[in-house]
C-alpha cells in the first residue's frame, strides 16, 4: 500500500481513540461505580496542560485459554504536566488494564518502579506527581515471559535517587497492593482517599497465610495506615486527595539544586499574637491546643499538617514564614504528655530529613517531658528511635530555631535543636528544662534520704522548693544557656526575622547531595 | 450525634456532665489524666449528652469512645 499522509494520520487518530477507551467501557464504568476517577480524569483534574508520552503503547487481551482477542492500551498513562504553573513528571496506573499491573510486556516500563516517567523526573529534575492503584505482580507477568521472575533483578536505583533529588508525590485511590505499595510509601509525601486500602499482602493472603480473617479496610483501610505512618494524610475524596498534593508541593523548590518559592505574604510579620496568652494555660498541668498555637504564629492559614494520625505526641507540617517555606515541629502535650515514643521519633525523623533535603528551615516548638517510659515505649524501642531522632536534627543543614514552649527534659530535648550550629532556642517564659522534671528528679536522687527524715513530706516540699528555684528560666538566660527570652506575643516577628536573614546561607548550601540516601520512607 | 473519641492513653480523671444534660460547643465534658496532664475533651456541637462511655478512674486507649453528644 503506498504511503497517504491522509491514511497515516487517520491510523494515528484510531490508535489515539483507543487509548482513550482505557479498558474499555464496561471496565471505565465499574470504576466509575466505586466513585473513582480514571487515570485519565486523574491528570485532567491535577493538570493546567499535559502532553503525553507512550500512548500508544498497548496490551494483548487474552481470554482464559490463552488466546489473543485484541488489544488494549497498556495500564500506565504518563507524561510531562504543568501544576500550577509548574513543570511535573506526572503518571498512574490504569486499574481498568489487568488491575493496573506492571507493564513488564512492555519493553521499557512507562511508570511504577523505575519506569519511563521516574527517568523523566530524575532527567529534567522536575517533580513526580504518582497516581497509585495497582494489584502489584501478577502472574499474567510470569506467563509473558514464560519464566518466573526473581524479583532482586528489579533495579530500585532511579526511586530511591528521586527522593534525593525532587519531590515525590503520591495519592492512593482503590487499592494498593504489594510493589504500588511499596510505589507509594517511596515519597515526600503521600496520601489516600479514606475508601482505600493499601498493604503488602491482601486478606486472602493473610487467611492463608495466618489463618486470620479481615475485610480489606480492617486490614489496611486509611485508618490503619495512617495511624501506622505508611501513608501521611488521610483525603475525603480524590478531589481533596489532588488539592493536599498540590498544597504539598506548593512549598518545596522543583529539585534539591533550588530553593523553595517565596510567596507574598498578605500577614505582616509584624502582627502580634496576643491570643497565645489565651492558648497556653497558666496552669501547666493543662495543655493547649498545639495547631491554635501554630496557626497563630505562621502566615495565616498557612499551616498544612502532615501525619497527622500517627506519633501524635510530635505535630508536624509545612507553612510559611513571611512567605517562605517552614517545617514545623511541635510536641504535643494533649498525646503522651508530648513525650517523644518511637512512632513521634519515627515520624520527627521522616519529616526533617525531608525539610534538609529541600532547604527547609524548621521552627520547632519544644514541650517535651522527655523520652516515653514504661513497658511499651521499651518494646517500641523508644531509645533507638530517640537517638534517630536526634541523629537528623544534628544531620540537618538548614537552621533550626526552636521555642521553649514549656517542658523540654532529659535526652528528649537533645532532639529539638543542635548545639554545634547556631542553636537558637528562644524560650517563652513559660520555658522550664533539666536533666529530669522535679518530681520524677528529687525522688530518684534523694528518695532515700526523704524516706529516712523525720518528717519525709516536709523533707520532700523542701528539696522540690530548692530544686524549682534552679529551674526559673530567667537564671538560665542570665548564664545564657538559651540565647533568647521573648514575649511570646513577638515570636512571629523575631522568628522571620532570622529565617530572612538565613537565606543567603541556604543559598550557599545547594549542592549536590552528599548522602545516596536523603528521606528514608 | 457525634461521639468524641481519645486521642491518648489516660486515665479518666473528672467527669463533668451528665447524661441527658445539654451542653454548648467548646463546653467541656471530661478530663483525662495522662503523663500528669490535665487534658480536656470538648463538645464539638451544641446538643445533648446522650452517652458517657465511661466511669472516673477508667483506663482508656488512644481512640475509645468518651462522650457521644446528640444534635
């Protein structure tokens, strides 16, 4: 047949128009019936503009026999998006083609682990924007290759190189299933829809394995895996699920050679907060309400907290500062006193490698009674993940500035600032510290000899007397053991001024990584 | 109806509502006890105290049911 442009374009058109078909139509509306979106919709919804790469890339249908009856595009759409303005590698799985399973037929992956839209990110230095639904293997893909696969021959290189390089995003809607999960959990940040699931093996594997019986969601539904820390934040729908993404990424540079993007902030840094006087009870038995304290120091309606269902006695999340981009730390005295357990350490640690690999500085508000005790706290392995804790404030290379809200005792506060940068920690004169609180304190050092007085209880409000007249915050300002003591009411405006004038370090700091490893998931 | 749940492990330290009795939002409800704070748990609504899940001195976990307050 010889060469029409007029048929070229039309064979061109037709195999564009099945593409569009995805699986098909009976397919797009059982996906459709669960209230989820199609890949398609899903970078419709994400993106201004979207130019797509492989979409004529296709998949034999094959019946149960093993015949070919057709062919179907294959389960990955990808491509370069613009978010906001911004230039993404944007991608997701395709549920209505074999469950959205691997596209090991083909001879470059398009996406999922180290597929064609991971080397467009890692390439062009750009975002990756990952929508994740997929069964995981299947053994279609052994059937293809007529040999079963040893799964060490995948290379993980390209997703573990992209969290070091460019933020990685990720949203969970149906269900997400052995490698989509581990696809998932690889990012800076990740979030699900609250109908989806995700785990490393569904409920028929654990019967068989285990013998246990659980639905899907008491397996690993948003609750459990937000509460685990497998996946940051819970949406209501993927609406929600694509404004948290967008929001996300709104305060983190297009790769780690950048800075994050400074808005205008409409707060003045000048505005006082006399409502903290309001927030912080002067009874310190009582706590306060850890986001209205936030809230009322950052840009307003800035805030976007991050993990919020997991190591709850540390909050965590992203807001601004005059306009720039901040991580915020801050013990939470209404979960564990705020004493830092293994999950809250866990957490501290995910959050603030992800602020030092992208220039972010941390403003970190301290009431922390120290590491968690008791029987589960040890069995938890609470020391191991305190030091780790500790290990990434100390690793860290943006500035830390931390507000001595109330407590900050024992080991515990070793993780709120590094002593061997600038450490400035500015105390609230709220502010109290020691080795250990008075009361636990005086009873391990003299307990024996207020047991053996003649009047103990006396005895006992004698010593505490003497040790709560060491612990007035004044007397350590005075030896300057913290730098500041600041009218709590001022601290947006001391506090923007030193992250403004810590930008030309940061800016003197982009380079590349030392480390292969920058997040660990 | 919604029901406030705990977002700690604690002790049940002071009830201070009964059921059947109406409350504003921000009212407070109980308090637990937990690493020697005092910790408040709120009406999210205004509305009646149909249940207290719970008697003074109860250990609770981290989501168990407190107060569950009608519309």
């Amino acid at each position: 047949m010889t060469f029409t442009w007029e048929s070229a374009l039309a064979e061109l058109e037709k195999r564009r128009a099945l593409s569009r078909q995805l699986g098909g139509e009976r397919r797009v509306q059982r996906q459709k019936d669960q209230g989820r979106l199609t890949i398609r919709e899903r970078i419709e919804a994400m993106t201004d503009e979207f130019q797509e790469i492989g979409e004529f890339t296709t998949v034999d249908e094959v019946d149960a026999n093993g015949n070919v009856i057709g062919k179907l595009p294959a389960g990955f759409v990808c491509g370069l998006g613009t978010v906001d303005g911004r230039t993404v590698a944007i991608g997701g799985e395709d549920f209505t083609i074999r469950g959205g399973a691997p596209q090991t037929y083909l001879d470059r992956m398009k996406g999922g682990l180290g597929g064609f839209v991971e080397d467009l990110a890692h390439e062009y230095k750009i975002p990756l924007m990952m929508f994740v639904e997929g069964i995981g293997g299947d053994v279609t893909a052994q059937e293809d290759m007529g040999h079963a696969y040893l799964v060490s021959s995948m290379s993980w290189q390209r997703s573990f190189d992209l969290l070091t390089e460019v933020p990685v995003v990720g949203m969970v809607s149906g269900a997400a299933v052995g490698g989509a999960a581990a696809r998932a959990v690889l990012s800076h940040f990740s979030v699900m829809t609250k109908d989806s699931v995700i785990f490393a093996g569904g409920p028929p594997l654990v019967r068989r394995a285990l013998g246990i019986d659980l639905t899907k969601e008491e397996l690993g539904g948003a609750r459990i895996a937000t509460a685990s820390g497998a996946i940051d934040n819970i949406a209501e729908d993927e609406a929600d699920a694509i404004d948290q993404m967008k929001t996300f990424l709104s305060y983190l540079p297009q790769n780690v050679w950048e800075l994050p993007p400074r808005t205008e902030s409409e707060d003045p840094v000048t505005r006082r907060a006399p409502e903290l006087l309001k927030i912080i009870p002067e009874n310190r038995r009582q706590p306060y309400k850890v986001n209205k304290m936030i809230e009322a120091i950052v840009d307003t309606r800035s805030f976007f907290e991050i993990g919020p269902n997991w190591g709850k006695s540390v909050v965590t999340g992203l807001a601004r500062m005059d306009g720039m981009s901040i991580g915020v730390v801050a013990s939470n005295p209404r979960h564990l006193g705020g004493a830092l357990d293994a999950s809250a350490a866990e957490k501290q640690v995910r959050f603030v490698d992800m602020c030092s690999t992208f220039h972010i500085p941390i403003l970190y508000f301290v009431d922390v009674p120290g590491f968690m005790v008791g029987p589960q706290a040890e069995k938890a392995n609470v020391v191991r993940w305190g030091m780790r804790a500790i290990q990434s404030i100390i690793e860290a290379e943006v500035p830390i500035v931390t507000i001595q809200v109330r407590k900050a005792y024992g080991l515990a506060a070793s993780a709120t600032s590094n002593p061997d940068k600038l450490g400035l920690r500015l105390a609230w004169p709220t502010g109290e510290w020691g080795d250990l609180p008075i009361e636990g304190g005086v009873e391990a050092a003299y307990g024996r000899q207020i047991a053996e007085a003649d009047d103990p209880a006396r005895m006992r409000a004698q010593v505490e007397a003497r040790m709560a007249e060491l612990v007035d915050p004044w007397r350590t300002a005075e030896a300057f053991g913290v730098e500041g003591m600041i009218d709590p009411r001022e601290t947006r405006e001391i506090v923007a001024a030193f992250f403004n004038a810590s930008r030309d370090a940061m800016k003197s700091q982009i380079h590349e990584p030392k480390r292969r490893w920058s997040v660990r998931p | 109806m919604s029901t406030i749940q705990s977002d700690t492990a604690g002790s049940v330290w002071k009830i201070l509502v009964t059921e059947g009795q109406e409350v504003s939002e921000g009212d407070e409800l109980l308090i637990l006890e937990s690493m020697k704070m005092e910790i408040p748990f709120e009406a999210e609504h205004d509305g009646r105290v149909e249940k207290i899940h719970v008697a003074e001195n109860d250990l609770v976990q981290d989501g168990d049911d407190l107060v569950t307050v009608s519309e």
